[in-house]
C-alpha cells in the first residue's frame, strides 16, 4: 500500500509526507523464490498425490499423524474445553457475519424480462458447488476466518465447504479455530496447512473431489499457490499482508488514530499503515502518539517493525487532495475520522471496507463482531475488485428463450452478421430458422 508516483504526477493539490516507510523492500508475494517454491509444490502434489501431500505436512508442519482429518465428534466437541464467553463471542460473530450475508442474497434476486416480442432472457443466481477454505493459524489464529468464508459460503447456499487450518507446534488444530468452523457449518475440517493444503483441496486429494472455489487469506505461500490454481479452480482474491489507512482532519483523537494504525500493524511486520490527513497537528501527534504506545504494547516487535518500515503519515492541503491521495492507496479497511464522513465516503471510490466515524475500529470487523467480511483486496486491488461476500459464492447465469415470433428479428439480423465475418455456420443456424418460420 504506497502511492503511486505516475498518480502523483497527476495530483493537483499540494501535500508533505510527515513520516515514510522507512523501507522500499518488495512486499513477499512479489518474491520470485516464492513463485519458484510454490510452483514447485504444486507439480509436486499434482503429481504424487495424497503422499506428497503428507510429506509437505510432515516437512513444513511437523505433522506426524496418520490422518489429517478432524473427525465429526472431535469437531463437535471443540468448543468444549473453551472459556464460556470466547464461545458465546464465536457464535455471535458467526450470526452477525450471517445476517449481514442473508440481507446480501436477499437483494441477488432472479430476473426474467421480455427484450422484444417473443424474446425473453433472465438471470438466475446459482451457487458453487464445492469450496475449500483455508482457515490461518499462525503465530496469531484468527478465529472469525471461518464465519467471514465456510459462514458466508453456507448463507449463499454451497452445498459442501471444506476447510483445511494448519496445526500448531503440538501436532493438535487450534480447538477455537476449529469450533468456528463447526459453528460456521464446514462439511469436513483437516489439520493441513500452507500450499499442500490448498492443492489438496484443489486436486481432490482429501476423499472429497476437487473444489471449486478457494477462499481465505494466508501468508506469502499461500497467496501464491492460489494464484497459480487460478484456472484450475476459482479464487476469492488475492489478499494480504493486511493494512489500514486513516483519513481524518482536525476533529480526531491522536490517541485513536495511532491505536488504530496498530491495531492493523500488529497483524505482521510487513502490515502497511497510513493517515491521510488535512490537518498536520494532527498528523504530527499520530507520529508521537504512535511511539508512546509501542513502547508499552505487547505486540510490539512485530507492530514497531511494521509501523516503521511500512506505516506512514501524510499531510494534505485540502479534502480534494486527501480523497485523491486516499484512493490512490485504496486501502484494505479505511476509516474516515472527520467532520462529516458521509461526505467523504461519498467522494471515495476505492476501499475494501469503509470504518465511519471513531466509534467504528477496524478491529469490529477483524473479529466478526460487524457483520461485515474481512477477506478483503490488499496492495491496491481495491481500485478495481471488492471483498468477498456472498455474491462471489453465487453465478449470475444467464439464459433466453426465443419464440417463432422472434425469428425475423433475430435471424436477418445474424445472417448480415455472419455473413460480413464469413461465418457461415452461424449464418445458416439463422437461415434455416429463418426458412422455417416463412
């Protein structure tokens, strides 16, 4: 998430960047070795099958079990030894994250329309059949991964969700991790990580056939390994590492800016965090305030290095030129603390998801609480793809139905058309339509 200078040449308002990245280094997905790796694997998998597929969990996972499957009881009773209030917490995130989805498919509605006499063509709203999600368990599990992808996918009607999530140091799944996806409704869950389990998923190698569709953000391996299996199968997007910008003037609170900036940084070293902003008290006070709480965040090696390397702060003249520098970036999640925010969202067009007003932190979201999905487009893709939603588990298939009355209509038309292209198959389809109307 940086500006771009060929857009900047274009800028007619005036800013100053208060505070760089402090590093130019490429994000990881664009790292050859990664795509080296990656494609590597793959062929590897596609070849070998279920037994590469082990050898790739007991390489990179230590996975030393004979079955990656978490079988139905184990996942039914996952959620038992959990705090009473981090399970009433899941499944109101799973709810919300539903709700939110069954108002969507509410206004995906079926249509039929008659174009001319005798001609009707309409759209139907079918489901994906099959869909893998990979749901991350890191060094942070982040546990509304399964309401945000297997929830959604069961809201738009899919008739079977796999989900695969790797297994911690122990051997054993995140049982929260776990108890989300049963509470999201996933089919099958197996302890599987990385690129192994993406390609399971996609190759069938699981006792289930291939997906197909992938959904769910990972690290650097795992987004491109869904990059490559673009074709073979269909994907979300291309997602992470996350970021959040702020575009606020001088009616913010530094001290929320700055907790919302890490509030993102914190999720890896290479998490981009930025303020737009039209006041450059502000914009300085973010910069201090930043600092202070660092020093007593726990999460701090991993959110400093971020707000150092990839955070930014930039002063803008007027709110034309915050709104320009701000869809130039088209952040991930993007909060509008000002004045007036619905003037601001009004005049954005590029963003994953919209955080108005400072009662509204990314952080409701991250965790389910907002209803709203969090696989949202990073590095830019905002400017020309959204989120994930219960749209993308859902085909808009078209279809029409002519009447001998159309015929004359249609035909004389497609003979004049093929006939100047020198198609003559699809010419004569028309003809002998057109003869045996007459």
């Amino acid at each position: 998430m940086r500006f771009s200078p060929a857009r900047l040449a274009e800028l007619e308002g005036s800013y100053r960047i208060l505070k760089a990245p402090g590093s130019t280094r490429p994000a990881a997905q664009t790292d050859p070795a990664v795509a080296e790796r990656v494609s590597s694997m793959l062929a590897d998998i596609e070849a070998g099958g279920l037994d590469a597929v082990l050898r790739y969990a007991r390489e990179l996972d230590g996975w030393d079990r004979p079955d990656v499957e978490v079988s139905g009881a184990d996942l039914a009773r996952s959620g038992d030894a959990l705090p009473p209030g981090l399970r009433d917490a899941l499944a109101l995130g799973v709810e919300r994250t539903a709700a939110f989805a069954r108002e969507q498919r509410a206004r995906l509605t079926d249509f039929e329309t008659e174009l001319a006499p005798g001609l009707v063509a309409g759209q139907r709203y079918v489901p994906v059949q099959r869909v893998g999600a990979y749901l991350p368990a890191g060094r942070f599990p982040l546990l509304a991964g399964a309401c945000m992808t297997v929830g959604v996918a069961k809201t738009a009607g899919v008739g079977t969700v796999v989900a695969c999530t790797p297994p911690r140091p122990d051997g054993s799944a995140d049982p929260a991790v776990l108890y989300a996806a049963h509470l999201s409704g996933a089919d099958r869950v197996f302890v599987l990580g990385g690129v192994q389990a993406l390609a399971a998923m996609a190759f069938g190698l699981l006792g289930e056939a291939p997906v197909d569709m992938l959904v769910g953000p990972g690290n650097a391996y795992v987004a491109e390994a869904k990059r490559q299996l673009f074709g073979t199968v269909a994907i979300d997007l291309l997602a992470g590492p996350s970021e959040v910008a702020v575009l606020a003037d001088d009616t913010a609170d530094a001290e929320l800016v700055a907790a919302d900036l890490l509030g993102q940084a914190e999720h890896g070293t290479e998490s981009p965090a930025a303020l737009v902003t039209t006041s450059e008290r502000l914009g300085l006070a973010v910069v201090a305030e930043a600092e202070r709480q660092l020093a007593a965040l726990k999460t701090r090696d991993i959110a400093g290095p971020a707000w150092r390397d990839f955070g930014s702060v930039t002063w803008a003249a007027d709110e034309a030129t915050a709104v320009a520098l701000m869809d130039d970036l088209a952040p991930e999640h993007l909060e509008i603390l000002t004045a007036d925010d619905d003037r601001y969202l009004d005049a954005l067009h590029n963003y994953g998801s919209a955080f108005l007003g400072p009662w509204s932190t990314v952080a409701y979201s991250d965790k389910g609480m907002a209803g709203t999905n969090h696989v949202l487009p990073t590095a830019g893709g905002a400017r020309h793809s959204a989120g994930l939603s219960v749209s993308r588990f859902l085909k808009p298939l078209t279809y029409q139905r002519a009447a001998r009355e159309a015929t004359p209509l249609l035909a004389e038309a497609v003979e004049v058309i093929s006939s100047y292209e020198g198609m003559a198959a699809h010419g004569a389809t028309a003809t002998l339509r057109l003869a045996r109307y007459r």
